[in-house]
C-alpha cells in the first residue's frame, strides 16, 4: 500500500473542469509565502501533443482542445485522492509549442489569480476609516476603497462582478492590533497601495490561492489566506505541525536532505516606521546588541497607514511594526533552511499512515507558514531536533518520481508563543507576538 496514489490535472474553464492528466508528461510548482509583501504561486507544465490534440486551429490543428483560448483557461493540480485539497491552482499566462512535424509538446505557464492583475494607476483621498488588514487588502483589489478595480484573470468573462474572499488563518487574531488607516496617495496602483499602506503598516502574509466563476450570479470569487503579525496559526483554524525524522514512522515523515544554514539575507537590527496619518510621529526600533556585532541592516518605511503610534486597541501601532523586524530578524541563526523529500521515499518508509498528511503538506491552502519538527544529525555532531516555518515549497513530478522541496525559516523568529504547544511553547525561545 502506498501514501499516495496519484496526481490529477484539470483544465478549469470557468464553467467546469477537463482531466486532462494523461496528457501531462511532468510539472514544477512553486510557491512562496512572503511576509510585508504578497505571496506567489507558479505553476510549470509540459504536455505530450504528438496527436495535436492541442495544436490551435490557426496552426492547422484539429484536435480536442484546438479552439480553446488558452488565456482564460486556469490549471489546478491535486492529488487524484482528494482533489479538495489541490496542490497548486493558477491561470494560464504562457503557451507554447515545440512542434517538428514528428514530435509535438505544449509548454505552459500558470501563475496565481493576483500576480497577473493589472491596474492603473490613481490618486487616493484619504479618510478616517480603519480597516482590519485582509479587509484593506481585498478592497482595494475590488475597488471598494473608491480606487479603479484592477483587472484580474477572469475566465474569459469581463462583465463579471468581482469578489475577494479571505480565509483567516490566525492566532489570536481578535487580541491583536490589526487595522490599518486608508491614506492619501498619488500616482499609485493598487499593489502601491497596498505595499505601502497595509504591508509596511503591518507586515502579515497574504496568499492568493484559487478562484471559481459563478455563471449563476455572473460573479468570480478570488480566494486568499490571510495571517496577521503574529505569523502562527489559530488552532481552530488549521494550525498543525509537520514532522519530519531520520527514523519515520506513522506520520513522522521520511526526508532524504536537510540543508542548514544562517539566515544572512533577513538581517535586520533598525527599523523606522513613518506613518502618513496625521500627529502620528515616527517610530523607530533599535537592536543595538546585533547592530554591534553584524553593522547595519536597516529598513525604513514611509507613508504608511498606522493609524497611532503605538498599539491602541484594533489599532496597529507604528511601533510594533518597527518592532516586527528588529525583534524577529535580528539575529543570524543556524537552522535548516531546505528540506528535501519525495513522494516515493515517504511511501516506502511511511505507507498509508502518512497519507493525510502528504496531502496536507503539499496542499495550496492551509499548509504555508505551518511549524515543522526536523530531527537530524550532522556529520560528525549529535542529533538536534530543530522547530521551522515552512516558508515556500517546490514540488517537481516526472512519470515516477515527485521530489518535494521545502523552504524553512527558524520558527523561534517566525511564530509566536502559544500555550501549552511542544513547538511553540517553549518559555524564553518562542516570541509572545
């Protein structure tokens, strides 16, 4: 018995969904989960069309999917188990063939629903309205901030009505500050906009995952995760740990590489935060230890939307956000930052009991900036069990092979204490926000 028992590819027109699996001939998917900025997702694909099954009309193609318009077609990839829990959804932005009249393949690009929007650019008038940060975010995509709608991908359907609907992902998140001002601006768009007003104001994570066409009410709903500044997971809203060990069992899941390393390129020991709200004065953070040891690393951040100086209430303060960097990315540390697996060394070390669990890991929703356990041993040095975040995931499949690779930061910087946690709750390490 096997963890895993195959992949399915759709083409996803907007009214329904095409398997078109036993075309693929392998694909590479990589996601990123970034924070103060918005997360990405592309997808790669190569296509046998000895057949032309996949030719367009206009080159002489007569096949199944010759007069498609391959431009408002989407691609979703899931395990064939449970296509609920997809690894990576993406619409189409490149297509290519490689043809010499004997041999045929198809060569296609997919990137998340907001990394092909395109808007123009506006001026914003200010107001004194406060607005919870994957609120801000979402309405300024759907124009609900009184800017121009950007364009998204939109399934070949323009009269469309648009609608961004976010999935909170985190850890306290009524506890914590979390709204943003909307400011003035001028000659901005919206990815501007919101880099300078919500992200720089509250650094947080924003991932674009899929989207679907409701040709009932002639609307498109762009689906994002959203997690606040404690970058931690509610329990009830899918917080979970992945356990990877040289000796796996069960659900401690088998790897075949772990890379550990310093984090040089977060670095960072200044920070000053300037809000444009009016009698908000700038607020800077020092971490004058590290800035002795390492020199300066320094971020600066004007215009922002903290609607005070420091945290009030729903309020995000320009303090804490200054305090964000300084306190999380202060200190170089020597964790894993890759690890490396696949699917056939999971099936061989961990059979079925892992198979929930390979899904979940390898899942588009739900699975970026969870906590995971690594238990390894370095030439010539004693076992270490080190707490990560998974950062970003690249997952490449050939015919018999799916190698999965994972990005990791250090979970002590990256998550916030939570009580009563094995990981993350461990006094004097993990950081209370």
């Amino acid at each position: 018995m096997t963890a895993f028992t195959g992949w399915q590819i759709d083409l996803v027109d907007g009214t329904g969904a095409t398997d078109i699996t036993s075309f693929v001939q392998g694909f590479n998917i990589q996601c990123k989960a970034n924070i103060g900025s918005v997360s990405t997702t592309t997808i790669t694909l190569t296509i046998d069309n000895d057949d032309g099954d996949f030719t367009p009309a206009e080159g002489g193609g007569t096949g199944t999917y010759a007069s498609i318009d391959w431009l408002t077609q989407a691609i979703q990839i899931s395990p064939a188990a449970d296509t609920t829990k997809f690894a990576a959804f993406g619409f189409i932005s490149r297509f290519n063939i490689r043809d010499n009249g004997t041999n045929s393949t198809v060569e296609i690009e997919c990137r998340d629903w907001l990394s092909l929007a395109a808007g123009q650019q506006f001026d914003m008038t200010g107001s004194t309205s406060k607005i919870a940060f994957d609120d801000f975010f979402a309405f300024c995509f759907d124009g609900s901030l009184g800017n121009p709608a950007p364009t998204l991908p939109d399934f070949g359907q323009p009269t469309y009505l648009t609608v961004l609907t976010e999935t909170e992902r985190s850890f306290a998140a009524t506890v914590y500050a979390n709204r943003v001002r909307h400011i003035p601006a001028t000659g901005v768009t919206a990815f501007d906009y919101v880099n300078q007003a919500m992200f720089n104001a509250y650094p947080s994570v924003i991932i674009p995952t899929d989207a679907e066409a409701d040709n009932t009410f002639n609307f498109i709903r762009y689906n994002f995760e959203s997690i606040n500044r404690t970058l931690t997971y509610s329990e009830v809203r899918g917080r979970q740990t992945f356990v990877f060990s040289e000796n796996p069992t069960g659900t401690t899941l088998a790897f075949s590489q772990v890379e550990p390393g310093f984090n040089h390129d977060q670095l960072t020991n200044t920070t000053t935060v300037e809000s444009a709200v009016s009698g908000v004065t700038p607020q800077t953070s020092t971490n004058t230890a590290t800035g002795n040891a390492y020199g300066s690393r320094a971020r600066f951040y004007t215009s922002t939307g903290n609607p005070t100086e420091t945290d009030d209430g729903y309020d995000a303060g320009a303090l804490e956000a200054a305090n964000f960097w300084t306190k999380r990315q202060s200190t170089a540390r020597y964790t894993p930052r890759r690890l490396i697996t696949s699917i056939e060394l999971i099936d061989d070390r961990n059979s079925t009991a892992a198979a929930t669990v390979l899904m979940d890991l390898m899942a588009a929703k739900k699975s970026m900036f969870q906590v995971c356990s690594i238990t390894y041993t370095p030439t010539g040095g004693s076992q270490v069990t080190a707490n990560c975040v998974l950062a970003g995931r690249t997952i490449q499949a050939v015919p018999g092979r799916t190698t999965i690779m994972l990005d990791l930061l250090p979970a002590q910087d990256y998550q916030s204490f939570v009580l009563d946690s094995d990981t993350l709750g461990v006094l004097d390490t993990n950081r209370l926000g």
